[in-house]
C-alpha cells in the first residue's frame, strides 16, 4: 500500500489528470517579506528560517539553472518528466506585478514546465497578482496558489509573530475563488498554545471557504528563530511523532475526498533542526500516517 491510498494527494491527483507523473520543482527567486524588511515587522515569524524548507537556498540565484537542476534530480528519483514551477521561499508575490510576471514568465518558459504553484502570505496577495495569476490559467497553465495561514485563530498568530490574521485569509480565497484559481492552505501543526482542537477548527474553517489544496507542516525548531530561543529556555515543547500522526489522521479524516493534498508533513536539513528530531525523518512518519489511517478503517474519502 501507499499513502495515496487512504489520501487525495497531489502525486496520486496529478497523475490521475495528466496520465503520467507531474512533480514539483522547488524554487528561490530571491524574494523577501513584509514581515521581514520592516515593513510590518523585522525578523519575521518565530518559527522562520527560510533555509530550512528552501532546498536550493540563495546559492544559484538564476531561477532557470534552479529548474534545470532541480529537474536532473526529479527525474532519477521519480521518473516525472513534466514539472510545475513552485516559487517557494519567502513571499513570492511580494514585488512589483511586473517582475512577478517577469519571473513566472522565465520559469514557463523552461521545456516540460507545464504548471506554477506561487508560495505567499495572504497579505500580499492584491487584485493585480489574481489577475495575473489567472491570466495563466486561462492559458491552459496549472496554477496554485500556495497561502501560508498556519491557523485560523488570532491569538496563535499574534503569538507566533505572524504579522497577518485570518481576515487576510479570508478576504483573498474569495477572491480567489471569484476567478476559479484553486487554492491550497497551508496549516501547522504544533503551534504554541494549540491543541488538537484547534487544528480541528482551523482546517474546518479553511473547508468551509472552499479551500482546493492543503498542506499540513508540523512545527519544528531550527536554528536562527526565535522559536529556538523560546525551546531552550523551555517555554514551547514540540508535539511527538506519534502526536503528530494521530492529529494528521484526524484532520484527513475530516477532509471531504476532492481537496487534494499537497503534502502531509514536512522535514527539516539535520543541520538546522533542534527539535523534535523527527522531523528529519520523513518516510517515518508518512508511513506512521498511512499506518494509522489503515488501522482505523479509513481513507479521506469515506
């Protein structure tokens, strides 16, 4: 068996509509934050080091040699021979539209590339990237929109240093949803102060705004953050594996079958992570997932 078993995830969903495999390319186009430059904060949030979810880094920054590189490593690993575009680190629509489409316009121009999954914090999200997002929608272009929620309560997000609020959230999936870009959100798992409860609350939120995609992270400590500090002097704890396992289930549980699943963890380098130490080990807890899931009885579509 495989986790695309008992869920709706974007490989299984991808191949499904396309009749071969479609993998992400990850991408840095060196773009920042408002929460970062001073304009809504300085340091961003408490759990960011961007380096620690950015394969690539800022080491190659022609986005052209990204793809090409990331596309010889994808092709030994997977097989995929078509790719979509993923801009993911930092705000990647945080910029003048013109070089948004400056940037999406080089990487669709790379053979194979038939899609673009555009990363960002709903903030920065204005009627102008909609549009021009939607432009290569209609063009025949796979698109997402990627929005980094991480929950749907305001205290949690006050907390973690987020700079932004569910009302954000809300204001650009309907408008999003007004010209038919698919949206997938992303939700942490762990935050400080939450419980599973919370993750329960926040995912039906996210549902009940018509959501297309979800993408479920659980918090780690990295190196460079102000969430390590708070680990060392003991003010935040992370959640074990086998926490972490039974919260994801839940929540695929609750998911009704058409919302896709782009990712139901998420790693950090070995270099960087402080805790929990399993979050290095991913394979382990997909299959810790898949596990649980076999051992209720279940699959996201029941």
């Amino acid at each position: 068996m495989a986790l695309s078993h008992y869920v709706n995830t974007m490989g299984r969903n991808l191949s499904q509509r396309y009749g071969h495999k479609v993998h992400k390319i990850a991408i840095d186009a060196g773009f920042t934050c408002p929460n970062r430059d001073g304009t809504k904060g300085n340091g961003g949030c408490t759990f960011c080091n961007n380096v620690s979810f950015s394969p690539n880094g800022r080491n190659i920054p022609d986005v052209t040699l990204q793809i090409q590189a990331g596309k010889q490593v994808i092709r030994k690993r997977t097989g995929a021979r078509k790719y979509i575009a993923y801009f993911q680190a930092y705000t990647n629509t945080y910029a003048d539209v013109c070089e948004l489409e400056k940037q999406y316009d080089t990487v669709l121009a790379e053979k194979d590339i038939i899609g673009l999954s555009v990363g960002t914090r709903a903030d920065c999200v204005s009627n102008e990237v909609l549009d021009l997002l939607q432009k290569y929608q209609n063009q025949g272009i796979e698109v997402w929109l990627e929005l980094g929620l991480q929950s749907t309560f305001d205290e949690t997000l006050q907390k973690v240093n987020r700079g932004s609020d569910f009302a954000d959230y809300q204001k650009v999936i309907t408008q999003a949803q007004q010209r038919q870009i698919p949206v997938c959100t992303h939700l942490i798992i762990g935050l400080p102060g939450e419980n599973k409860q919370h993750n329960k609350v926040s995912l039906q939120r996210v549902l009940d705004h018509g959501v297309q995609g979800l993408k479920l992270h659980p918090l780690h400590v990295v190196k460079g953050t102000q969430l390590a500090n708070q680990w060392r002097q003991g003010e935040y704890q992370p959640l074990s594996m086998l926490e972490y396992i039974h919260i994801a289930a839940d929540l695929i549980e609750m998911t009704p079958d058409h919302i896709v699943y782009h990712r139901v963890t998420g790693t950090a380098p070995k270099q960087l992570l402080l805790a929990p130490d399993w979050c290095s080990k991913k394979w382990a807890v997909l299959n810790g997932i898949e596990n649980e899931l076999k051992s209720r009885g279940v699959k996201q579509w029941n």
